[in-house]
C-alpha cells in the first residue's frame, strides 16, 4: 500500500471514528436535556396492592359535580366503586378508611402532559392527586410505562398521543426526530401506512403540530377517519378555522390555537394595536364557540402557562420563586444545546426570557403584547363555557414553568379566576376528560374505575381545596398521606443528586 492511500486510509478511520464519537456524544446531550439521566427512583417501593377498601364518613361529590352529598360510605372493590350509600353492610375484614369531615372528589386528570425521559414525575402526578394524564408527545417508552402502571406501578393512568408530527425534508426530519422527540413527515403517500403502524403499537391518537403542511394535514384527516384513529393537537400555521371545523381534529391542545389562527385571520396583532385585537377577539369568540360547540371539538386549557409568558418575560428568577422547582427533573430544568431550542427552565436557558441585549424602552410593550396574549384567552373560554364546548384543564406540565402534578392546581385556580364556577372547573379535570377518552372514571359513582382524592377542605367553596389532599385511591390502591410525602421526598432527593446547578435562591 503507497503512504499516500494508508495517509487517507487513517483519515478515513479518523472520520468515521470521530462521527461516531459526535453522534454519541449528541444521543447522550439529548437524553440528558429530555431527563433520561437524572437518578430514577424504585417506585415499587411505593407499590400497593388493590385490595377492597371502604371509605367511611366521608362527604361525596355528587355524579353531576354540583354538591356534596354528607355521611356516605363509598366500597372499592377489584379496583371498581361498587356502592356509594349511607349506609352499605361490609365484610369485617375490610379496610376503613374515616374520612369524616372530609370531601370525596374522583382524581384529576391533566389533559397535556409532557413526561419526555422522566419517569419520576408519574409519583409527582399520584402525590397531587392526578390519577390520569394525556401524554402528547408520546414514545414507545411511554406505552412501556403505561402497561406497567396497568400491572401496579405507582403512577396515574396514560392516554398516550404520539409525538409531533411536522412536515420536514428527509434529513432535517431525521435530526428533528432524533434531537426534539418529533415525528417528521415527508412523502404523502407514506402517510396511510404510518397511521396504520400507529394503531398498531397502540398509541391513542395522533398530535398534529404547528407546521405541517395542508396536503400533510389532509392526509392525516383522511386516515384518521378511515383508519378510526383519534386525531388531536395544533392548527397547523397553514390551515384557516373554515379547515379544522370539518376535520378529525377533535381536540386542540390549546385554547391559544384559536388565538393564533384569529391573529391570522386580523392580520397580526403587535404591541401597538393589542386593544383592537382584542375588541375583533371578543367579536369572533361566540361564532367560534358555536363552532366548536356544533363541531363536538373539545379544547384543552393550557391557561396558566399562557398567564405565566409575560411574567417569565419580566423577570425568569421570580417566576420560578412561585412554582415547586425541586421537583422539576434536572435535566430539563438545567437543558441546553446550542443548535436545539428545547426546554429551559432555569434564567440562561428559559425558553421565554428575553434576551439579555432586549432594549429597555421596549419592555413595556413586550408585557402589553403578551398580557393581551393570556387576555384573549380568557375571552375565548368565557365564550366557551357559555356554549357548552367541552372543556379540558391540560397544563403542558414540563414546559416552564408547569411543574408536573402540581400545575393541575394551578390550572384549577386560573380557570376559576377566569370565569369558570368551582364546579366547573372542577369537572374540567374530571368527568369531561373522562368521558372524552371514553373511560369510566371522573366520577364516585357505581361501576366506575375507583379513581379517587380524598380532601380535607371543600374545592366547592374554594378551588385551591384540591391541593389539601388528604390520600389518594388510583384504580383501588390506597396511597396514604404518608406515603405520598415519601414519593415527593424521594424525587426531590433523586433530582438534588443529579443536579449540577444551584437552585437554592429560586425556591
């Protein structure tokens, strides 16, 4: 062999060794940026068994939400309610719970969550009082972790929606699957056969994102109608409301979607003209609802999180002081990569800061803007809730600064502030979601999947009574007080372990 073909025989080992090493080394950043990395906790330490269960005593909200009906007995039986009366004859061998003076509420279910590679936050969920959550960027390991929580794994139920689908050329898709969790699209002919393989590893319904194509678009449409698969998600930027109402696009995964595609539709509303916006906002939002409302499309609320973009866009360390911080996986607090936007939470790498040259004088008009942002979905829900449009709290737990299980108060709390009822708001993160995903649960009630919190404090008179959680029941295992403390210390001591930056002076 001449020197010159071993010199470019070593340079192309050096190549392919050096690419080799870069791909790993990228897998590994991904990984650790989505959660992967961050010391897992033993959950079946937590494990309880589904014996039957008699809870005592206790005030019970009634099956339509309105009220509380007092001194009732509620029997758990083979994870299932099997009586709720005054009085049921029991077996003396059953376990009793005295829930006297107490409230009965069934669990909550979060309808946007984002566990990305952090199985720790399932116990975040339990602790909280969250018995069900809508994963919507869903992996094959997502569908591992619901079977397991099917056979006793501590954790709330999973309806699991695949990952993003956006349209991309072949090898921006192939990097954007790999680095942000998306499933890409390209050739429209491919997309019957991918919907088919979908159905198959059973995932529940199909996310649609933001820019997928309306060829891509009605693609989807026409094999979620053939193929009988859920279809839910984003307006794609591409797309008018005339499009969506007609589709399979059942549920949006925003109340913000609807403020996007009526930005469109005024043309683009800036910091300059936020109050016409919002006048053409309040114009268009009855017409909308009764769209939705004829069109059986359900909405999930994400409205916290829009509340909270000015305030992270004024000041990142302060929002973060109001949120429980230490139980955020580190990993995706702490993420960050220089050519991926991902999910930030920490001040250098919030995903909503401003950047640090932002020109003071423009501050002002910054709030305005995203102020008017959260106004205009407030008036969109109002009219929501006037028409009957199925209303789901989700909290996009995961994105800053929606801290997993604990977000679904928060959301509770912003949907009353903005004009739902107790009750209302209430039956948003039970009954309706329940009955959407087509399950017998969100309700105490005969024959459903015995999903429950018990309280302390009545969410009647006061929807931040849902965090005054006494125990929680999740398809009849009974979670103590006590050990749903362990869970949350348990996590908090996993993520201290794994952090590499300080967050002592955020909480």
């Amino acid at each position: 062999m001449t020197t010159l073909k071993k010199i470019l025989l070593t340079v192309g080992i050096v190549i392919v060794v050096m690419t080799g090493l870069s791909a790993l080394a990228l897998n590994y950043e991904s990984n650790q940026y989505w959660g992967a990395h961050t010391d897992e906790v033993d959950a079946s330490a937590f494990a309880r068994p589904q014996a039957p269960l008699a809870i005592m005593n206790a005030n019970v909200l009634s099956a339509d939400g309105e009220t509380f009906l007092s001194d009732q007995m509620v029997l758990i039986e083979n994870g299932h309610i099997t009586a709720v009366a005054e009085h049921i004859d029991l077996p003396s061998h059953i376990q009793r719970i005295d829930a006297e003076g107490q409230f009965v509420i069934p669990g909550l279910t979060d309808s946007h969550v984002h566990l990305w590679q952090s199985p720790n936050d399932l116990m975040l969920y339990l602790a909280n009082g969250v018995t069900h959550v809508k994963e919507l960027n869903g992996s094959e390991e997502h569908l591992q972790w619901k079977a397991d929580i099917a056979g006793g794994r501590p954790g709330p139920d999973l309806f699991v929606a695949t990952r993003r689908h956006n349209s991309h050329g072949v090898y921006a898709g192939w990097f954007h699957r790999w680095t942000a969790k998306m499933n890409p699209v390209h050739d429209v002919d491919d997309i019957a056969e991918h919907v088919s393989s979908i159905k198959a590893q059973g995932f529940d319904a199909i996310k649609i994102y933001t820019h997928l194509t309306k060829p891509h678009f009605e693609a989807f449409d026409q094999q979620a109608r053939l193929q009988q698969v859920k279809l839910l998600g984003h307006i794609p930027s591409a797309l008018t409301l005339e499009d969506v109402w007609h589709s399979e696009l059942n549920e949006l995964a925003h109340i913000e979607e609807l403020v996007k595609a009526l930005d469109r539709e005024f043309g683009g509303y800036t910091r300059h003209n936020t109050d016409e916006f919002l006048a053409f906002v309040a114009r268009r939002s009855d017409a909308v609802a009764q769209q939705l409302a004829s069109s059986q499309m359900a909405v999930m609320t994400t409205v916290s999180l829009i509340e909270t973009f000015a305030e992270q866009k004024a000041s990142v360390e302060a929002a973060l002081k109001t949120v429980e911080l230490p139980y955020v996986n580190p990993g995706i607090a702490e993420s960050t990569f220089p050519s991926i936007r991902v999910m930030g939470w920490l001040p250098d790498v919030n995903i909503y800061r401003l950047p640090e040259n932002y020109p003071d004088d423009k501050v002002a008009g910054n709030q305005r803007y995203w102020q008017a942002y959260a106004t205009a979905n407030h008036i969109l829900l109002r009219a929501m809730n006037t028409h009957g449009v199925k209303i789901m709290a989700g909290t996009d737990a995961n994105v800053p600064v929606m801290v997993p299980g604990f977000s679904m108060h928060q959301e509770l709390m912003s949907l009353n502030r903005a004009g739902l009822t107790t009750a209302q708001a209430l039956r948003s993160a039970t009954a309706t979601p329940a009955d959407w995903m087509g399950i017998k649960s969100g309700r105490v009630k005969p024959g459903y999947q015995a999903d429950i919190v018990i309280l302390n404090a009545n969410p009647l008179d006061d929807i931040r009574n849902t965090g005054s959680i006494a125990s929680v029941i999740s398809n009849g295992r009974y979670y103590d007080r006590d050990t749903l403390n362990a869970m949350l210390k348990a996590v908090k001591e996993a993520n201290q372990h794994s952090r590499t930056k300080p967050i002592a002076h955020l909480h």
